[in-house]
C-alpha cells in the first residue's frame, strides 16, 4: 500500500458555476456592504485589505467607476480588480475551490482572461464560460481552450456568440440580447469544441422546464 496514488480518499469541494462578475449590471459593489462586513468579521477585514494594500484600494478596484476608467489601462484595471476578487475568496470564502465565469453575453477584451491568468496561481480555480439566452432558455457554456484559434479566450467567447447572432451584450433598449438560433445548433457547436453545457435555475420561468407546470418542473 505504499505506493497507493490516492491516500486522502474522497473530497468535498465547493465549487460555484454560476458567477456573473463587476461587467453585470446586478453587480453588488464592495463599497455597498463593506461597512456591514467590517462589524460582522473585523479579523477578516483587515486581513483581506492587508492584501490588496490597504481599505481604499479594496474599494476603489471594486467599483464600476474605476473599472469602466478609459483613461486608466484596461489590463491594469482587469488586473487589479481580479487580485482584489481572489483576495476577497480567500479570507470570505475559504472553502470555495472553482468558480465558474459565466457572464450573460461576454463581451469584454480582457477581464475573462485576467481571471484565468491569475487563478493559476491561485488556490481557487476558474473555468472561463459564458451564459446565454437561447429561446428562452438560459444556458451555461463552459470551454477547456480558446476557441476558433483566437489569441485570447474573450475573442473566442465573443467569436462563439456573434456566430449565434448576439453581436453585443445588449439591444439598442438596453435588453441583454437572446439568440433566436435553433439550441440544437448551439449544443452541437459546443460539443465540436470540447464545452460542457449546464442549464441554471431549470425550473425558473427562464430554464429548460419553462413549459412545465410548476408543479411537474419541481418534480
């Protein structure tokens, strides 16, 4: 038994696939729950600021002012704002081992690759996805290279949306933007590129038992 490869045995890990980041327009900055999470865990604070240099550059790097900053350089402010993140997981979310990056309708040049440079250094994983509204129904993608031989996995993501019809994240209204694309098709294209499919919150009015009674979704 000494050269037994699997010793621990099994392993619990928490893993969240379903996480939208500072590009979604329902994201909760820090500076909306900080003052609540500093008299919750005051330890953990300063822990956490202690690792991005201090409580203004916390708030700062998480806030859509200072990401959508033109005259800042993008790769800087990706970087700075994904360390801050994985700052943050690691003193409040220790137990979380991968996060999955799902934005609706992906259409940045660089956050998504910032997040997975990192993560390769880090102790939490990322697996690099987009969401999709297809016929209604939401959709999670999830791919293991960049695709379509593009430099960098936003340019593959965004490639993989505009052959399906969304050509921005969102209408002229202002209305995330759903692609009217046969979702057989977009299976198939996914698998051809080695993704995995998950379908989030199925039993919603947005998921794939929208057309069940209420009570057979639950079922």
């Amino acid at each position: 038994m000494e050269n037994f490869p699997y010793p621990k045995g099994s392993t619990w890990r928490k893993w969240d696939l379903q996480t939208q980041t500072i590009l979604d327009d329902n994201y909760i900055q820090l500076s909306d729950y900080s003052e609540e999470l500093k008299k919750a865990n005051p330890t953990g604070w300063q822990q956490y600021i202690a690792k991005v240099g201090g409580e203004t550059n916390a708030l700062l790097y998480d806030s859509k002012a200072y990401f959508n900053d033109a005259k800042i350089d993008k790769k800087d402010r990706c970087i700075n704002h994904v360390r801050n993140y994985f700052a943050f997981v690691d003193i409040f979310n220790p137990e979380l081992d991968c996060i999955g990056i799902t934005d609706h309708n992906y259409f940045d040049d660089c956050l998504l690759d910032s997040f997975i440079e990192y993560s390769k250094q880090s102790r939490c994983k990322i697996i690099p996805g987009v969401e999709i509204n297809c016929q209604g129904i939401h959709m999670l993608l999830f791919f293991p290279n960049k695709l379509y031989e593009k430099e960098t996995f936003s340019a593959g993501i965004q490639a993989f949306l505009i052959k399906f019809g969304i050509n921005n994240r969102t209408n002229s209204t202002g209305v995330l933007t759903t692609t009217s694309t046969d979702i057989k098709e977009i299976i198939d294209e996914v698998k051809k590129n080695g993704g995995i499919i998950i379908y989030p919150h199925c039993n919603s009015n947005n998921g794939l038992f929208q057309e069940r009674t209420s009570t057979d979704r639950t079922h």
